[in-house]
C-alpha cells in the first residue's frame, strides 16, 4: 500500500514551487513576454493575406488554453505573494464578467475581453521595456517576411487605386501594412526611452516616405512624422517641462479624444451626408460612414450586433462599405456605452499612472495612439496597440536620468 503524507505533499510542492521561481525559463518577464508574443503574432498574421492564418484561426483554442496557462502561471507564481493580488483578481474577475454581459448582444468575442483582461492583470512588474523590445523585433519579422512573400508571388500584394497605386504588401490593406510600421516604431520608441539614435532617424524617414510613396497612408505617415519631432525634441529639458505643464491636459486626453470624435462624426458626418458627400477625400469619407453607422444601429448601453463591410482582403467593388475607422465611434458601437467608459477610465489611469511614475516616453506614445485613432481603428486591437496592457506593468520610473546620461553622450559629454 502506498502512503503519502499530506505534509511530504506540502513539502514537495514548495520545493516544486522554489525551482520553477529559480528556473529563468519560469521568469515572469519571460513566461508574460513569450505567452504576448505568441498571441501577438497570431494576431498579427490574421491582418495578412497569407493562407496560413485560416490555420492558426482554426488553432485558436488550442492556442489561447496554451497562453491562459502560461499567463496563470506567471500570476500564481509571481503575483500570488503581492499584497495586493487579492484585490487584482477580484477586479479582473468583476471585469470579466462585466465585460461578458456588456458584450452579450454585441459581434465582439467575449473571450478576447477576457483575455485582454487577463494580460492587463498578468503585466504586473513585467518590464514593458522588455516587452517592447520583442514586440518590436517580432513585429519587423513578420512585415519583412509577409512584404518578401507577397513581392516574390508567393500570396497577393492587393493594389487598391486612389489617386495612385496604394500597395498593401501582402497585409489585408495599405492602412494596416502602414499602421504596424507605425505602432513598431512606437514600441521602439519606448524602448529608446523616447531618444533615437541618428541612424536611427534616418531609418524611420526613409520608412515613412516609403509608406506614403507606395500606401499613401496620411494618418500613419504624420504620426511617425511626429514621433521623429518628439524624439528630437527629447533631446532637450525643454519638452518635460512643457509636459509637466500638460498634465491636465494629458489627463483629460482620452475623454477629449472620445467627445471629439463622436461629436465631430455627429455634427460633420450629419451635415455632409445630407449634402450628398461622396467619398472623395478620407476625412469626409471616414466622417460619413461613421455617420451611417450611427444612423443605422445608434448607441446603446450594451453592445450592438455591428455589421462592418469593407475592402480589406479585396481589390472587388463595396457597394454598401460600413467599415468604422474611427476606434471612438466604433468602441461605442460594438461595446456599447458603459464599455466605452471604462475603456477610457483605464486609459486615464495609464496616463496618470505614466505622469507618476514621469515616464514621458509612454505619455507621448499613448497621446500619439489617440491621436491616430480618431482615424484609425487600432485603439484596442491586439495586433497594434501593445501599449493598452501597460497600466500595471513595470514602467521607466529611472526615465529622467537616463536621459540626461544620454544627453551628456550626445552633446559630447557637455551638459
């Protein structure tokens, strides 16, 4: 008969525990970072033309108990001991089920909430600047690979005309081959703690001119036009000055952001639709389709059944195009009103949370993020915005003095 003691099974789990804690291949930056990369790229690679992402979407169940395990892992091996882990699983809980009801009548999955949810919770004390670093390596993988196949035939580069030629490189849609320049360069940004390197600079201007010469994307090129004035501007006591001045300002960023957009698409969209706009220019465009779409399934508490038809993944005619560029329309559509403020309850509190901690790389990059989503509609897409899981995660608190190390090393050692 074989006997097993209950304090011999106390004992062997604690020592269990103890190796997996010692195991680098346990850490939680690397168990966080590689369970966000796996799922990083899926997500990624379903924005692509490739054939192969009809097989990791019928993957996804796998995949997702894969990553819930790893990210469980990470909580109850890292976070179990925090003081404070109690109420953080109480109030990722509370918002899984919130999110599940409010979501209920509504085209989004529930369960991409929750694992959203589930990665803000799991980001406590991983270091973002790790993580930025592998989404930004990770990220220049997949285009350079998807950019290579669909030049050399191997799955389609959609060509879509506007004026000119607009080359969607292998990716459903030039907007969105564009737009992971843009939120990679964003990521390196951060990792850079906002102050490119000179080649650096030289790299990112060629990428943007390439981008609008070959995509025509607008939206993207002016953000990275501005992500190389602030890193310029970094570079001086000046801008964090001028940043301690804002912080109400910034603070009040994602609501002034969230009216603007609705009521600009309410007011504008109203008045151009009635006049027969047609879509011509992209503004006008963007403005009228999210009034139709207002018009067609109004804002409700809860989520709505959204239907969106668009061009991505085909050059074929839309007769009834209804996609929602916009992320602040298009969040109060599909998730519905209470949905859209907590959304943005959470990105005030990563702003605040940023100013605290005087991390003004990841202030200017969430201010660039909802600047460019008033146009576009990455705000919370997976396969973009890696900035939203940030709120919990360790942040540059040591940001101001390595930037006047840096400083000193551009400037010649002179201060």
């Amino acid at each position: 008969m074989i006997s097993y003691s209950v304090k011999k099974l106390k004992t062997d789990l604690k020592d269990f525990d103890e190796k997996l804690r010692g195991s680098k291949l346990t850490s939680p930056n690397m168990l966080y970072i590689v369970s966000f990369i796996i799922y990083y790229i899926h997500k990624m690679m379903l924005t692509t033309a490739t054939p192969w992402a009809i097989y990791i979407r019928s993957g996804i169940p796998i995949l997702d108990f894969i990553i819930i395990f790893l990210l469980l892992l990470k909580i109850f091996l890292y976070d179990k001991d925090d003081g404070k882990f109690k109420a953080l699983i109480f109030i990722s809980f509370s918002s899984v089920v919130l999110s599940m009801f409010f979501l209920s009548t509504s085209t989004v999955n529930p369960l991409a909430m929750c694992m959203y949810i589930l990665f803000i919770a799991a980001a406590r004390n991983v270091d973002f600047k790790k993580l930025c670093l592998a989404v930004f390596v990770s990220s220049m993988i997949v285009i350079s690979f998807v950019t290579c196949m669909s030049q050399f035939g191997r799955i389609p580069d959609l060509i879509y005309f506007y004026h000119t030629a607009r080359h969607s490189f292998g990716f459903i849609y030039p907007t969105d081959y564009a737009a992971h320049w843009l939120f990679a360069f964003l990521a390196y940004f951060y990792f850079r703690d906002g102050i490119f390197k000179w080649y650096d600079l030289a790299v990112i201007v060629i990428s943007a001119l390439f981008l609008m010469f070959f995509c025509e994307a607008k939206t993207s090129f002016a953000m990275i036009i501005l992500l190389i004035i602030l890193s310029l501007l970094f570079r001086t006591k000046w801008i964090y000055r001028s940043f301690d001045k804002m912080k109400k300002l910034f603070i009040a960023s994602p609501l002034i952001m969230a009216l603007f957009s609705i009521l600009s698409t309410l007011i504008f969209g109203s008045y151009l639709t009635s006049k027969g706009f047609e879509a011509e220019n992209s503004i006008i465009h963007r403005l009228t389709t999210g009034m139709k779409m207002i018009s067609r399934y109004g804002f409700h508490i809860m989520g709505n059944y959204v239907i969106e038809n668009g061009f991505g993944g085909s050059t074929g005619t839309v007769t009834d195009y209804t996609f929602i560029d916009n992320s602040y329309v298009k969040v109060a559509l599909n998730y519905g009103v209470v949905m859209l403020a907590v959304i943005l309850a959470y990105l005030t509190f990563l702003i605040i949370r940023s100013i605290g901690k005087k991390d003004h790389a990841l202030l200017a990059v969430t201010v660039i993020v909802l600047i460019d989503c008033v146009l576009e509609h990455h705000l919370i897409d997976f396969s973009y915005n890696i900035f939203f899981f940030a709120a919990l995660a360790k942040l540059n608190d040591t940001f101001q003095n390595n930037i006047k190390t840096k400083t000193k090393k551009l400037s010649g050692g002179n201060s």
